[in-house]
C-alpha cells in the first residue's frame, strides 16, 4: 500500500509475463481456448462485460489481481464506503457512495450520520419537483413554470446534462430541462432565446459558488430576468441553488428555502447523485431519479461485496492498467451504441482525466508509471465514419470500452440489428485483423486485376490484435445507466489507487484559473503582467478588437 506501481513486488512478474505474451495474438487465444467468452464475462445490475478480447491469458489476471491486494485495493476502497478522509490532500471524505445508499444505513464523517442529511435534501429535492411538476410552484406573474435552465460548469454540469440526455425516453414532459455552462455567453443566449422569464426557473448549481464561469452567467441570467420587469424580490421565485456554499448563494439572492445543500464529501465530478441531480428529478421524476440512484447503489454492493476475481470494476480498472502500464496504450476511446447516450463520452473525460489525470503520488512524489489514458468517444456508429480509421490501421493502439443495449425504445424495427452488427463487428475487425487471402478472394471477384490486387493487398492490410471491451446491457433504464456510471467511478477509484494518486483533488485546474484572472485584468485595462511575446501578442489583438 502507498507504493506507486513500479514498487509493488510482482511488478517484475507482470513485465516478464508482458514480454512473453506479446508473441500471443488475442485472436490466437480465441483460438486456444474456445470457452474464453464464457470464462472472460462477468454480470451485475443488468450490466455484462465482456473482457475477452483483450490481450491477457487466466495467468495474467491472476498476476493483476495480486497486484490488486499488493495495493490493498480492497483496504482503501473499505475506507472509502466507512467515511475515512481518503482524499488526502483537501482531507476530506469520499462518499459519493452514500447519495445512492439505503435509508437505514449510518455513515459517519465527523462524528455525524451523513444518511440524515442526505436524505433530508431528497426529500427537499422532491418536494420541489412536486410543486414544479405539479403547476404549485408558479412564476413572478402567476405562471406556471415551463422551462428549466442548470447554469453550472463540470461536475456541477456534465453529470445532470449526460444522464437527462441519456433518460431522453423518461421525460415527463411538464418541464424543459436546459443546460449552460460555458462563459462563452453564446451558450446563455441561445438557451435564454428559447425560455420566458415568466416561466423559467434556474437553477444555478456550483459546489463552491466561486466557478468565475457559473457565477457569471448566473448573473447575466438574473440580470435578464430583472429585465423583463421583475422586481428584485421576484428572483426567489426563479432561481434555487446548489452549493455547499450555502453564504454565497444567498448573497446572491436565493432564498434559504431554495438552497439545497452538499457537502464537502462530494467530489463535483461525482456528485449527480447529490442534489446536483435536481435538474434530472425534475425531467424524470422522483421515481425514475430513485431507480437511478438505486442501479449505481447495486454496483456499489457488488463493488465492496463480491470477490476480486469476479468484481466488475475491478476487473475493468485491472485491463486498463494491462493496457497502459504494460503494453503502453496512452488513449481510451469510448464508443456506446446508442444515440441517447451522445455526452457519455464527455462525462467520462471529466471523470477519468480529472481523476487520475496525475503526476504526482498521494506522499508528494511524482508519479513513476503512466497515470490516465486520454479519453475519447462518439457514439456508435458515427464514430466508424471518422476516426475508427486510426483504430484499425494507424500507428497508435486505442483500446475502445464499447456499450452495446440489446433492446431499443424506439419502433424502426430494422435499424437496432445494423447497429448491434456494427458494434460486434467493430470489435471483432480490431481483434481479428484482416485475413489477406480472403481480401485477395474478395477483390478478385469484384472484378480488380490481379497486379492491383498485389498492390492494394499491401494498403488493406489490418493486423489486428487491437483490444477492446464490450459492456452490454438488455436496455437503457436509469438502474442499467446508475450502474454503468457507478462501474465507471469505481474503475477510476481502483486504478487510482494502483497508481497511488488522490482521484479526488483536481489542483491541475488551478494555474489556468489564476492566470486567465490576470489577462482579464489586462483586457479590461486594470493592470499588467510579464509574458511570453506569444501571449502578450494575442493579448494586444483582443484588446484593439474589444
Ligand atoms: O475547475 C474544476 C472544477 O473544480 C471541477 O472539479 C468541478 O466539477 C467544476 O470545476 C465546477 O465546480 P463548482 O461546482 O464548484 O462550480
């Protein structure tokens, strides 16, 4: 424990077992073994995944798994469910898992039962989606509201965004739900040109209240508001917070009652399970939102409960760590087969790369081994049409985590059996390769001349040998899409804590945001600073253009 990877003792075993596997194509393990599915899948919470094809043998999962104990994989992730400050650096808790846990649990963080205060913020969460939903809770004119706009940024805005988008099927209706996060004020106008201030509730969600962006926008919009003839007291009827800032929020105007809490304990790129999910109870409804939370809690039974040799995140976290440490993939692309779950891939990247995008250890120092992949994805299949291109043949191997749902919710019958053959297909042309006598057959008999076929032979050529996950679920409900996010977070947790990185600080982010203070200063003409003859040039240009 507290080791970063290179340190663990059957680190030398992995490299020499690497080395010697290298000679073995994963198709070639197919061929060795013909029960490699069935031996290489594991099921939970409506979720299968299918790590077969990828380059490992029993022998290296069984050498991974060990590295799992050495980390004391299993230690740290018992801290975390028990409340003990596992996020060093800002000495906080991590419990996330607690948003989503039952009702008569206790878990205590400073001596106080957190279970009380989470579930008294539900009840307030869903006391406000009842008076919305209902037509109860009315506008400045005695309107009812129509439309929802989230002003957050990150965590504050990627976890409600992707999971309203991807429960696009549970939408009630009686509101709209919008999203801005960018400071970039087109994101706010064209969210706002769509939206009546009469009817419209904001909803400004920001953990500490500070976010330049959030803050911002949130003030243009209470701005807007005001300029449509409301009256300064009328803003509690429109807007309500998310923060664990609570002083902040009501400085700005929000009325206590419309304040919903969180806590330090919630990491913003964790915290959709918080009251940060108000925009998604309020599209859903409360019940689809508790089957949501209630398929990531089934995950995290499983996550703590089941061995580590059958345990789903674990064994995902452990084929990354394969796939980056040993055999040196630096990206990890995401390809989900369907179109509801199109901000998946950006939720991730938060998680993933803000997570574990680290170099230095928990004890200060810098890390030995290669941290985070870069992460990547569309959905399938627009993704084949693009850059699946450098997948099968370019000079870098992406390994892809693809998502395939056995059933549609829609009713164009003959659409769902192309798309499912173009997942499977995908991952089997990265395994397999292409077979260059069969090629050859092929473009004889279309009819190309022999001498181009030679040539041509030469460009088509597919090695193969390319890894890839396959997770499967039967269909997208909020439990299947809970659970997914929830293996996810738990994949990040345990390859952070093989990497022995804090997954739950994020002081990378800072530089940029002090540095981006000072050229403000200077493009509104209040100071100046030293710089680079590169910034101090565009800083030159967008003054004489501002
Ligand atoms: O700058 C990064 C970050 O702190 C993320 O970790 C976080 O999700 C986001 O900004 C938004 O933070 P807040 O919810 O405090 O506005």
């Amino acid at each position: 424990m507290n080791k970063n990877l290179m340190l663990i003792s059957v680190y030398p075993e992995l490299l020499s077992h690497c080395s010697c596997l290298k000679a073995d194509s994963i198709k070639s393990l197919f061929q060795s073994d013909l029960t490699r599915f069935q031996s290489m899948t594991v099921s939970v919470a409506g979720l299968l995944l299918d790590y077969s094809k990828n380059q490992v043998t029993d022998e290296t999962l069984r050498l991974l798994l060990q590295l799992a104990k050495e980390c004391g994989v299993a230690t740290v992730r018992d801290a975390m469910f028990s409340g003990q400050k596992i996020n060093v650096s800002e000495n906080r808790a991590v419990l996330h898992t607690a948003l989503r846990s039952s009702r008569s649990e206790s878990i205590f963080v400073d001596g106080e039962d957190v279970i009380l205060r989470i579930q008294s913020v539900l009840d307030r969460m869903q006391s406000l989606t009842q008076k919305v939903l209902s037509g109860e809770w009315k506008g400045y004119t005695g309107k009812r509201i129509t439309d929802v706009v989230n002003i957050g940024i990150g965590g504050s805005d990627l976890g409600p965004r992707m999971v309203v988008r991807t429960l696009r099927r549970y939408w009630l209706d009686a509101v709209k739900v919008h999203f801005v996060s960018n400071v970039d004020a087109h994101d706010l106008e064209s969210v706002l040109d769509r939206v009546n201030p009469e009817t419209t509730l904001f909803i400004v969600s920001s953990k500490s209240f500070t976010t330049k962006e959030t803050i911002m926008n949130a003030q243009s919009a209470r701005q807007w508001f005001l300029d449509s003839g409301a009256d300064v007291a009328d803003v509690r009827k429109h807007f309500v917070a998310v923060t664990a800032n609570v002083d902040e929020a009501e400085s700005f105007g929000v009325h206590e009652a419309n304040i919903f809490p969180m806590w330090d304990w919630v990491g913003g790129r964790y915290s959709v399970w918080s009251a940060i999910g108000l925009p998604v109870m309020l599209a859903v409804g409360v019940n689809h939102f508790m089957e949501f939370l209630s398929g990531a809690h089934t995950m995290d039974v499983h996550f703590r409960e089941a061995p580590l040799e059958r345990n789903m995140p674990v064994l995902l976290a452990l084929i990354g760590i394969w796939n980056r440490n040993f055999l040196g993939y630096h990206t990890l692309a995401v390809a989900p087969y369907h179109e509801d779950l199109f901000v998946f891939s950006r939720w991730l990247q938060q998680l993933e790369m803000e997570s574990n995008g680290k170099g230095v250890q928990k004890n200060g120092e810098p890390v030995t081994c290669e941290t985070s992949p870069v992460i990547l994805g569309n959905t399938g299949t627009n993704g084949q049409h693009s850059y699946f291109q450098l997948f099968h043949q370019g000079t870098d191997i992406c390994p892809v985590d693809f998502i395939a749902v056995l059933k549609p919710s829609h009713s164009f019958d003959k659409h769902h059996a192309v798309l499912l053959a173009n997942c499977f297909a995908q991952a089997e042309a990265l395994m397999r390769g292409a077979d260059p006598q069969k090629a050859k057959e092929y473009m004889l008999a279309k009819g190309i001349p022999a001498e181009r076929v030679e040539s041509l032979l030469k460009q088509t050529q597919f090695e193969g040998n390319r890894p890839s996950n396959m997770i499967v679920m039967n269909e997208l409900r909020p439990e299947t899409l809970g659970a997914l996010m929830a293996l996810y977070e738990h994949k990040v947790f345990v390859q952070g804590v093989i990497w022995n990185i804090n997954s739950f600080d994020q002081w990378g982010v800072e530089l940029g945001k002090a540095l981006a203070t000072n050229i403000h200063k200077e493009l509104t003409g209040e100071a100046v600073f030293e710089h680079d003859s590169s910034t101090a040039g565009l800083i030159e240009l967008a003054k004489a253009a501002l």
